[in-house]
C-alpha cells in the first residue's frame, strides 16, 4: 500500500458497499512504480446478478420516473458540485491508478463535472409530441427509458468514460450497473461513494468491479438488461453483440480506431505541432480517438519531420504524479504489446525516427514517445491500433490519395485535416469517412458535440444532445374519441 490511500474498497449494490461474493480482491498497481496501490473486491457473476436485481427492482419501481424530471437533473448537478469539490483527489487518485499527468487527470475530472451537469440540464427538457391524426382522433408520443442500462468502462479514461454514459441514462430516467476496469477502478469506486448519501433510490446506481471474462460477460449476457454500452476493442465488442443479439438488446458501441490526420502543404505547422503533441502523446497515446497516422503532403514531409522530432525531445519522461509529460502504459501487458509493435514497425521497414524502446531506466510500465517514418499504409503499424504513444507517418502527393489512405482501414472514428484554405477543408471532411473530423486542431469539440464511428468503429454516439437519445425509446399512443361524429 502507497500514499495513505484507503487500502481497500468494496463494490456498490443496492444502496450497499459489499465484499464480491466468492470474498476474493483485484490488487490495484501504480504502473509507473508497478507497486500495489490498494485492492478492492472482485465482482463474480453472482455480484452481476445482484446488481441487476437491484436495478431491476428500482425501475419497477418507478421511483425514477414518477417524480418530476428536473429531480433527477438536480442529483447530476449535485454531483458535479461535489466532484468539483474533491477534484484534487480525483485528479491525484486517476494518476496514481492509471498513470497519465496530474495535469490530464485534473482536465479527466473538469470533463466529468460537464458531463454531469450537461445531462442534469437536459433532464427536464426530453419531450414527446402529439401527432395529428384528424377528427375524432389523438395520437400522443412518449419518450420511455429504457430500464436497466448496462455499462461496461474502458480503464484509459475510468471516471470520464463513467459518467459520460451514466449522466445521459440517470437523466432519461434508467438504472445504471456500472462494470468498472479491473486494472483502473478505484476512482470509478470513489465517484459512487460521493454519490452515496445522495437521495437517489437504491438501486439507481450499482458498481461492480471485475474481469471481463467473468463481471463484463455476465453483464452483457444477462437476460434481465435492457441495454448495453461499452467502450473497447473490436473482439470484446462483437463477443459483447454476439451476447446482445440473444436479446435483441439495443447497444452503444465505441469501438477504437487508427485515426488519421491530413496535412496539406499550406498548413500552419505550428498547428500541426500541437496537435501531433496531444493526438498521439497525450496519456501515452492510450485514447481511441489518437492520431496514430499522420498523412503529410510531400513539399513539407521532411521540412515537418524535423520539427516532430524535435518535440519529442522536449518531452520529460516520468511518473504523471511529478507533472512528466511522458507517462507509462497502463500495465505489463499493455507494455509488452506496444513493445511488439516497435518491433513489427522496424521489421517492416519503416523508419525510426525517435523513440522505439521500453525505457528500462524507469521502474514502471514506460514506452518511450516513438515516431516511424516512411510509412506505407499496408504495414501493420498503420493498419492496426497500437493503443500506445506510436506515431505512423505517411507521405503523399494530392489530397485524393490522401483521402484514399484515411479512409482505407476499417475503423471510422476520427479524422483530421490541416489547411488554412476553409473550401479545402470543407471539401475534404465532406469525404473523410469518420464520425468526426478535426480541422487544425486535434480534438475540436467539447462535451456538447456527438461522438461515434463509422465502420468497426462501433455505433451509436456518446456526448452532446444525440447521446441522450440512445437512453430513451419512443411509445406512441392511439386514441379514438367516443365523441367523436
């Protein structure tokens, strides 16, 4: 055990903290000392079924939807207020447990706070509609929520990634069992008991830590879910949709991707720099949405190189607790897979351009911030998601062809274009097959904008107004009049 944290945490069912049912712990490791943090109970199927049975009888209940909707957008608000309050030990307790920089963890927090009142604001504003159907006749739709939404959390972003799908069900009126990341929970853990003594019906809101194997497929496969969302690789996704078909159950799917980023030869570099910085470095690359591919037009290819390289080296490498820049993968398996794709990338011929190493010297799970250029884009590195600070460039000569390589992958979650021409940009976006585009900036957008991907990329979006829809169905309501002539 480390840094005064409480040594153990427990799930949340019901209303209840409560050991895992077989009584067995998940050791938690700090990866950038690779040292025990704290341990907290591990989830089996059975812990599955009770918080299912918990959120179950919530909803029949009613005691979600009954009361005015403006209450259920008041406990989000709530939330937020006390997140906020607590957002240094958010921040400090993410870092330790994931690893990314005090400073992204703090922004990590800042962007769950607007989750929550984002979807608090818009819990008394889901509206149905009346449709007129002539005389003697009323027709009257109504939005209905769903009823248990099961969410299962990726461990990159735990506590942002938990509230991004949590604030949208609460507000539309559903009960929510969390399954948090083995490998990153204890903020996930943290953010429940903030969220304890609030006046919510038990039920409302149920955590179970686990593996996937055992907690995530149990709650994907259970017969009494009306909903699944999960955030992940393609495999575990189509397993988890193999497991929702049996129940024809609908799902939001956020599936990764190999995103690209075009720069023309007319960009202001100077934007591109700051991009390559946050898009594929920020929290060692470790975000669905990373730029893994820079596609660059050949009159500034090397010309841009040069200042990449150069950036690199400014980077400080180190423990995200002391601020470094540079921070470890999540974990040993996550190193050694990164490590792999060093390999293949030198393998394949692709030129070394900084970077390319574990970094011994340190204690912890450390891949060194690698650039590889003179990529093609049939080598593994530009074709397969690393999920690690790995950047693939790429030449090219017109924007067609550039066009062309974006799009030839299979995923479609983010792309990006370079430009100060406003009808390039325009026209090139129209044609990037993503579910969002970045122009001259790497993640534009904000909590307000939908985020989704084409192709195995997944479906459904998360974030802004649109996200909310995915957490209601419609019910439509026919009614002759008696006295109608």
């Amino acid at each position: 055990m480390s840094d005064g944290l409480k040594p153990y945490w427990q799930n949340y069912i019901g209303g209840r903290w409560v050991d895992g049912g077989d009584g067995a712990r998940i050791a938690v490791e700090n990866p950038a000392d690779r040292e025990t943090l704290a341990e907290i109970a591990r989830g089996t199927a059975s812990d599955i079924d009770a918080a299912v049975a918990a959120a179950r009888a919530c909803v029949e209940s009613r005691a979600l939807i009954e009361p005015r909707p403006c209450v259920r957008g008041q406990w989000l608000v709530e939330m937020a207020r006390r997140l906020r309050a607590r957002a240094d030990e958010f921040a400090r307790l993410i870092t330790l447990e994931q690893g990314k920089n005090i400073s992204q963890a703090h922004m990590e927090v800042e962007d769950s706070a607007r989750y929550l009142e984002y979807y608090g604001g818009l819990a008394d504003k889901i509206e149905g509609r009346y449709i007129p159907l002539g005389d003697g006749y009323v027709d009257y739709v109504v939005p209905c929520p769903y009823g248990v939404s099961a969410q299962i959390v990726p461990w990159n972003y735990p506590l942002g990634m938990t509230t991004r799908s949590l604030a949208p069900a609460l507000a539309a009126g559903n009960a929510v069992v969390v399954k948090s990341p083995e490998l990153t929970p204890l903020n996930v853990a943290l953010f429940f008991e903030l969220c304890a003594d609030l006046d919510l019906p038990a039920g409302a809101l149920n955590l179970v830590c686990g593996h996937g194997f055992d907690a995530g497929a149990a709650l994907a496969s259970h017969a009494d879910i009306d909903q699944i969302v999960f955030t992940g690789s393609v495999a575990t996704g189509q397993s988890i949709l193999r497991a929702a078909a049996e129940s024809v159950l609908p799902c939001v799917m956020e599936l990764g991707g190999k995103s690209a980023g075009l720069v023309c030869a007319d960009a202001n570099l100077d934007d591109v720099v700051e991009s390559v910085r946050w898009g594929i470095f920020l929290n060692a690359g470790q975000a669905c949405n990373a730029m893994s591919r820079l596609l660059v037009q050949r009159p500034i290819y090397e010309q841009l190189l040069a200042r990449l390289q150069a950036l690199v080296g400014e980077f400080t490498v180190g423990p995200g607790i002391d601020d470094h820049f540079a921070t470890p993968v999540v974990s040993a398996g996550q190193c050694q897979r990164v490590a792999e794709y060093l390999r293949i990338g030198r393998a394949e011929g692709a030129r070394l351009l900084v970077g390319g190493e574990r970094i011994a010297a340190l204690p912890g799970h450390f891949i060194a911030p690698t650039i590889f250029a003179d990529v093609t884009p049939e080598m593994r590195i530009a074709r397969e998601e690393i999920f690690g600070p790995v950047l693939s460039v790429i030449p090219f000569d017109s924007v067609d062809e550039a066009i062309a390589i974006a799009n030839g992958s299979d995923y479609g979650l983010a792309a990006g274009v370079f430009t100060r021409d406003l009808d390039r940009a325009l026209w090139t976006a129209e044609r990037l097959q993503a579910g969002q585009v970045y122009v001259n900036e790497w993640f534009a957008g904000g909590v307000e904008t939908p985020f989704g991907g084409f192709g195995k990329s997944g479906y459904g979006r998360e974030k802004g107004q649109e996200a909310l829809a995915s957490y209601y169905q419609s019910k439509s309501v026919g009614i002759r009049r008696r006295g109608a002539r």
